[in-house]
C-alpha cells in the first residue's frame, strides 16, 4: 500500500510516494538470533571444557599429553578472533530495540530538487571509474535536476578524454550534464586527499551556475541503482533533521 504526501520547500513543491517495506528476516526473529548465538556461545565453552577435561584425566593417568595441551593451547589463541566478533555482535543485539517496518519513499514525477553527484577518484582504471559514471548518468531521476562531476585526483588524461566521449554520448540522449574537474595542488601544502579532493568539488558546485540543493557522494567503484536519487532524496525533504542519508551498499 502506498500514499502520496506534499511536501513543501522554499524553493518549490515535491510529490513523494510513500512504500511500505517488509522487514528482513533477521529483524523480524531478533529474538531468536539472539538465543542462537548466546546457544553458539555456550557450546563453544561446553567444547573448551570437555578439551580441558580430557587433559585433565589424561594427565593423572600418567599419559604423555603434552601434544594435547599444546594443541588446546593453539585452539584457544586461534578462537580470541573469533569470540571477539561473536562478543561484539551479541552485545550489539541484546541492546537493540524490536526492529519495525521501515517506510520507503519516492520523488514523483518530473518536479525534482537539485542534485550535484560527486565521484571522486585517484588512480583507479578508467573502466571501474566509467562504469560508476554510467550507471549515475541513467539514474530515473529529471537529467536536468541533476549534474554529475568527476573529480579526479590523479589527473589521468585517459579517464579525461573517456569522460569527454561518455559526455557527448550522454548530452546526445538529454541526460545530466558531466564534468570532469581535477584540482591543482600546491608544493608542500596539504592535499587532505578524499576529503579534500570532495571539498573542491563542492566549492565547484557552488560556483557552477546556482548551485545545488543537495550533494551525492560516490566512490570510483560504486553502480547505483536508477532509483537511488528518487529514493535516498525524499528523506531528507520531510526531516529538517536529517543532513545525510546512506543507502545499503
């Protein structure tokens, strides 16, 4: 069952469909995951008592067992590793509250808020950064309330001049504008790498025309779904008190 809901802004009026998830099987039985691995934690003892046992007894009754203490030995360092991630999940489920279906929303129609989509990279081969760059460009989302800048920190004119093809190819079907943008760096300044390789991006953002409402981040490697924006974008339009929203990666 879905509705729709208005939602208005300073600066125009969206239509957002609302969807109702379904709750994944582990939110749904989080009680039951949490009687599993607390039986996990306790069979693992049970294991580690029964090995200590034999030894034991094997001890006073004058066998060499110095093979099996040393193999209890090497079980147990080889196990810290492992019941550290068990501890630490089980922790984290007994705290946790009974999960509820999490509403889904969508941006309708072709009234969209503006959106800048960085895609930082440095170094990685041209067809991940192209690939990333395809699957933004032909997002379900208007192509002109969105741009997309390829900010790349290694200054490969390879990716350059594949980003220039992808761009004709791109504006030749009316999708979103793509820019390839790469920063100059000064000699013994501070680069602050990613984060600083985002920062010039959005100060470009700002700069290009009036700006965006919103910003997208991407790594090189990352293929979205075409309804990631339609998506993602409707959280942050009905809570002022959300500033960032990630999807599952």
């Amino acid at each position: 069952m879905s509705a729709l809901q208005v939602v208005e802004t300073e600066r125009a009026t969206f239509m957002v469909r609302k969807h109702q998830v379904n709750l994944f099987s582990l939110e749904e039985n989080i009680t039951a995951f949490r009687l599993f691995h607390i039986a996990t934690w306790f069979l693992q003892l049970l294991h580690t008592f029964a090995n200590l046992t034999l030894a034991f007894h094997a001890q006073q009754n004058g066998l060499s067992c110095w093979k099996i203490w040393v193999a209890l030995l090497a079980d147990f360092f080889l196990t810290i590793p492992e019941a550290s991630a068990a501890l630490d999940i089980l922790l984290g489920l007994l705290s946790s509250k009974a999960a509820h279906a999490r509403p889904s929303y969508e941006i309708q129609d072709s009234q969209a808020p503006s959106v800048d989509i960085m895609i930082t990279c440095c170094g990685e081969p041209v067809r991940i950064v192209t690939n990333t760059i395809e699957a933004a460009a032909v997002q379900n989302y208007p192509s002109d309330r969105y741009r997309i800048f390829i900010l790349d920190d290694a200054k490969d004119p390879a990716l350059r001049h594949a980003v220039e093809i992808m761009e004709s190819r791109v504006k030749g079907r009316n999708g979103p504008t793509i820019n390839y943008l790469s920063r100059e760096k000064e000699e013994g300044a501070k680069s602050h790498f990613k984060s600083g390789n985002l920062r010039f991006g959005i100060e470009a953002s700002r700069r290009a025309e009036e700006g965006s409402q919103f910003l997208a981040g991407l790594d090189a490697d990352m293929i979205v779904e075409s309804q990631w924006l339609r998506r993602l974008v409707p959280h942050l339009l009905l809570n002022d008190n959300v500033a960032v929203v990630c999807g599952p990666q």
